[in-house]
C-alpha cells in the first residue's frame, strides 16, 4: 500500500477541499479482528487507540470483489488518478491571457510554467516521491483556485 496510493488522511483532506473523490482507481477496505468493515474514522481511532487491530485490504475499484458502495467513501488516488486530476494549463491572470503549463519530471519534480517563457515558474514542487508532489500541488492547485469544487 505504501507509495502505491494516497494515505487515509491525504483522501480525506482532498474530499475536505473539494475534491471529488468517487471515481478513485483503488478502495481501502478496513476491517477489525472479527472481519467488520470499518469506516476511515473508526479505523484511525482503533489504531490511534489500540482498540482492535485493523487490517487493511487494497483493491482496484472497477475489479474487486467487495461491495462497491464503499467506492465513494473509501476509494484512494493512484498516482495516475492525481495527475487525471491536476488542470493541464492554467491562467492565473486571465486578463494578461498566459497560460501556464503542467510539467512533470519522473526525477522529482512538477512544476507550471508559462507557455511562452519556460524560464517563468509559477509554481514548482520537488521532492523524492512523485505521488507525494502530485497530491501537494493538487493541493495548491485547489486552493488557488485553478481546480473547481468536486471535480
């Protein structure tokens, strides 16, 4: 599960920005020692608290054999699934009319640059794992404003 998705909490920030979350390539299934299936929060209180044990089962969304009512509360991003959902130009000053391009760099790196001057960074974010700088300019996209609401 580790580098393969986004975590619990990263999924919920996104749904608490706005982001829709219902059309996730993967679902997290939670459940405690007896098999019940739990919602996120009740699994990071058990884990927080030491209540039960919980156990977690990774599954593609389309494919697995769960009930798939669970998609929209429980479905995780890929790295595919944030890239799907980072705006491939931008505008942030609509009345200078330029427009800023999505770069990614498999080394490191994703940044908006402007079309017609790739010295001009508008936002650049680096880091050693690319899921992890896809989900924070995901991140900075919606709250600038470049993503709308539940999209």
């Amino acid at each position: 599960m580790k580098n393969q998705t986004l975590s619990i909490e990263q999924m919920q920030h996104l749904q608490k920005i706005g982001v829709d979350t219902s059309n996730a390539s993967m679902v997290l299934i939670a459940t405690d020692n007896d098999g019940c299936t739990l919602d996120w929060e009740e699994a990071l209180d058990y884990m927080k608290y030491g209540q039960s044990d919980v156990y977690f089962k990774l599954l593609d969304a389309e494919m697995g054999d769960y009930n798939h009512s669970y998609r929209e509360d429980c479905g995780v991003f890929t790295l595919q699934d944030v890239i799907d959902k980072l705006p491939k130009f931008i505008t942030p000053m609509p009345s200078k009319q330029i427009r800023f391009s999505c770069f990614i760099n498999i080394f490191g790196g994703i940044k908006y640059v402007n079309e017609d001057d790739v010295n001009d960074v508008l936002k650049l974010i680096r880091g050693n794992n690319l899921l992890e700088i896809a989900y924070e300019m995901l991140c900075w996209c919606v709250e600038n404003g470049y993503v709308e609401h539940n999209s």
